[in-house]
C-alpha cells in the first residue's frame, strides 16, 4: 500500500497532513502552549469586560444602549429622557391620576414607538415593555439583580405601583368581557 504524500494525494487535508508530519515535537509543543495561552488570555479579557462592566452598573451607569424615551448624554452610560420621553411620562402619569383610559394610553404610546422606531408593535405594547423594565422607574437591571441608576426615571414607584393596580384591573375587565361575550353569543 502507498503511504499518502502531497505527490499522490492532492486533496487539502493531505497537504495538511503531511505538514503536520513534518512538525516536530518541540513545534507542536509550542503549538499547543500558544493555543493555551491565547485561550487564558481571551478569558481574563473576558472577566475584566465583565467586571467592569458590573462596576459601571453599580455605580449606576448604564451598560446597555438607550431605552425608547432617553438619548445619549456626554457621560457614556448616563441617559437623559428627551421629548418623546416626557410626552410618554405626561400620558402615564395621566393614566396614574385617572385622567385617562388605559385604551388611549397604549395607543398613545405605540403611536411614539411606531414614529421612534419605524417598527410595528406586535404582541407586546410599549406601555407593557414600560411596566417590565426597572429602568424607567430608575434601576438597572444586570444579570438578574437591581441597581439604583443615576439617570431620571421616567415615572415613580409610587406612579409604578398605580399603574400595575389599574392595569391588573384593565386585564380582569377584559377577561370577565370576553367570558361574557361567548356566553352571549352562544
């Protein structure tokens, strides 16, 4: 049987091969240690990345881009809201006094999103992406736990908490609704 050479075989996994032959055992070696050191270094940039970022958090600055309603300001991590923020503080605080339906207040809201971004909501409205994330009541949130942020919060935690209230009662209506309306249309 012939043994494969880069003459009898041409493939690219043969001339491959008949490279790593010709290494020497004192090549390899160094092979592999740089493979491992390069590994050890990729992971203590990773950690440092990563504490950094953690200290930056606690700290209260952001580490993520801005949220719909906040712009950059010249402290990388701090954001400010801006016009389309405030509009959408004015509707929810509306919304918290009972100055306003929940209805007109999504619509209100998905409108902004819908201009701001360019994009469809679908699913989920940006008064529920609101209520969800501690930003906008003045927390970062990062890997699960809560930090307090140096950036304005959109609404209160007072403002929060009135707005979970109608909202759970919004979603009980609409529930017994829609009950209602099958029993009646059957």
């Amino acid at each position: 049987m012939v043994q494969p050479t880069i003459t009898n075989l041409s493939i690219k996994g043969a001339k491959e091969m008949s490279k790593q032959e010709k290494m020497s055992a004192a090549d390899k070696f160094k092979k592999n240690i740089s493979k491992v050191l390069s590994q050890y270094h990729s992971e203590q940039m990773s950690e440092t990345v990563k504490r950094g970022m953690l200290n930056r958090v606690k700290s209260g600055y952001a580490v993520t881009r801005p949220p719909l309603g906040y712009s950059k300001t010249e402290t990388p991590g701090l954001y400010e809201l801006n016009n389309n923020g405030y509009c959408a503080r004015n509707a929810l605080q509306a919304l918290a006094n009972g100055k306003t339906n929940v209805g007109m207040v999504i619509a209100y809201l998905d409108m902004f999103y819908h201009v701001m971004t360019g994009i469809e909501h679908s699913g989920t409205t940006w008064l529920e992406c609101i209520m969800s994330d501690p930003y906008y009541v003045g927390y970062i949130s990062y890997k699960g736990q809560l930090f307090a942020g140096l950036h304005e919060p959109l609404i209160t935690e007072d403002e929060h908490k009135k707005l979970l209230t109608i909202l759970a009662r919004q979603k009980e209506y609409n529930s017994l609704k829609s009950v209602a309306n099958s029993i009646l249309s059957n």
